[in-house]
C-alpha cells in the first residue's frame, strides 16, 4: 500500500528540488517552498536542530551530500544569512561539483519583487517536462532511459496512459504536444523501426506544427539526421548507451535553461 502511494506521488512530480538555505530564514523559504508545490515540484527544506551538535555533524553531512546527489534541482535561497552560512557554502559547493541545474532567488528582493523572483520557478518549468515521440519496437531502450529521467517529469512515458478515452487519439496528443511547449521538450527517437510507424511520424508532425523544442534521439547507429532535412535544425543526439543519453541530454537542457535565466537577469538590469 504504502508503495502504490509513493508511486502516484512521483508521478505528479516534475522535479526534485533541493532548498538551500539559512535556518534564521525558514520563514522566508516557505513562500518559495509552497509556489514550487504549486508548480508540481518537490522541494525538500532542512531545518536540522542536531546541526547544532559537533557529533551529529559528520552523519548529517553524508545525508546532506546525498540528498543533493539525488536531486536535480539546487535552489540558493539568497540572504545576509546564507552568505554568512558554512552549511549554505557546504550546499553550493557540493551542487556545483555534482552539476546541478543552479537557481538563485534573493530572499530581500522577495519581499518587494516577489512576482521577479518566483519568475525564475516559471522559467524552472520550462525545463521540467520531457515527451516521448517513439516506436513501441524501442520500449526497452527507453524504459532504461526512463528510469534514469526521474527528476524530470515524463507528460507520455508509454503513449497510451495519457490517451482520453472519450478523446480521438490525434486531439489527445494535439493537447499533450500543446501542453509540452509551454512546459519542457519532444524528444524524438529515430531508429528504423520509428520509421515504419505511421503513429511516429504523425506526432512528429503535430510536433512540428505546434513549433514545439525537439530533441533527436539517434537509436540506431545507421541512422543520420541528414535523412530527415526538416529535423536537422534542433539538437541531435547520438545514442550509445543510457547512462551517455542522459548525460547529454541534462547537460543540454541544463545550459538551454542556464541561458534562458541568463537573458531573463539581464532584462532585469536594463
């Protein structure tokens, strides 16, 4: 029971999100605690009362270091008290070297800039969210995948969960499609068997209609993109192995989304 619980709980997930933070600020994280909620996130806040203990230090630590490991979101909530915070620094440094997707939201500006400052969760979003265009003949390479994936949310993992009975199949993946635009990527997993199926190429298309981002996918080592000219415009990825996929793929999304916040700061500044 309490399995089947965790279960339905990931999957309303769309990111795992690890709150940096300053004790004597726990108040003030909560108002980007709750909007991450809000937005299918799930943050995690430490408020750890045994810090305080020297003993305790060293077992916290290890839990602290895998707790960041094992997510792939690290927001610095930004304050007076956080700079001057060894824990915080600890924070930072351990996300960094683990290659996070790195978000600061200044605590003071959200007192008077709030709507500014939880702009940049709105960004986060656009990064959540990946869409499986493939051929069910591929389903074992992508249940690898999949697994691998978990921090992000998956809007159509096994096509047919997301299908509305009382929908037309095509209006149904029209709306996935519509929906992925605004929340994440289409990734697209070339092999030859994508390319006998009709359904593959049919929401390849509405992808292409909605001017939706999308992520190639090479799954067979005798594929090129230079078969497919209308494709070769987006990223293009070579499949080796699952553990190189994710590898370039979250390098990927995670300078696409560095970029975005990146354009978004200096907008603010102008």
């Amino acid at each position: 029971m309490e399995k089947i619980k965790i279960d339905t709980w990931k999957k309303a997930i769309s990111g795992w999100v690890f709150l940096s933070h300053s004790s004597l600020d726990i108040e003030r994280v909560k108002t980007i605690r709750n909007y991450l909620e809000e937005s299918q996130f799930n943050a995690i806040m430490f408020f750890l009362k045994c810090l305080d203990d020297e003993e305790e230090q060293k077992q916290i630590e290890k839990l602290l270091e895998c707790e960041i490991k094992n997510r792939n979101i690290f927001i610095h909530c930004k304050s007076n008290n956080s700079l001057q915070s060894k824990w915080v620094n600890w924070e930072i440094n351990k996300a960094k070297k683990e290659n996070k997707l790195f978000l600061e939201i200044d605590l003071d500006k959200l007192e008077y800039q709030k709507c500014i400052e939880l702009s940049k969760i709105d960004i986060l979003v656009r990064y959540s969210t990946l869409y499986f265009i493939f051929s069910m003949s591929d389903i074992d390479k992508i249940k690898k995948l999949k697994k691998k994936l978990e921090g992000f949310k998956i809007l159509n993992n096994f096509k047919s969960e997301n299908i509305l009975a009382n929908e037309p199949i095509k209006t149904s993946l029209e709306n996935m499609i519509k929906e992925i635009k605004q929340k994440g990527f289409i990734l697209l997993f070339i092999s030859e068997n994508s390319k006998k199926s009709s359904w593959f190429w049919t929401e390849k298309q509405i992808a292409l209609d909605k001017n939706a981002r999308i992520i190639n996918i090479i799954l067979d080592k005798n594929i090129s993109i230079d078969e497919f000219p209308v494709l070769k415009n987006f990223k293009t990825i070579q499949y080796q192995n699952s553990n190189q996929l994710y590898d370039e793929l979250y390098n990927y999304i995670k300078k696409e989304f560095e970029k975005e916040l990146s354009k978004f700061e200096e907008r603010l500044i102008q």
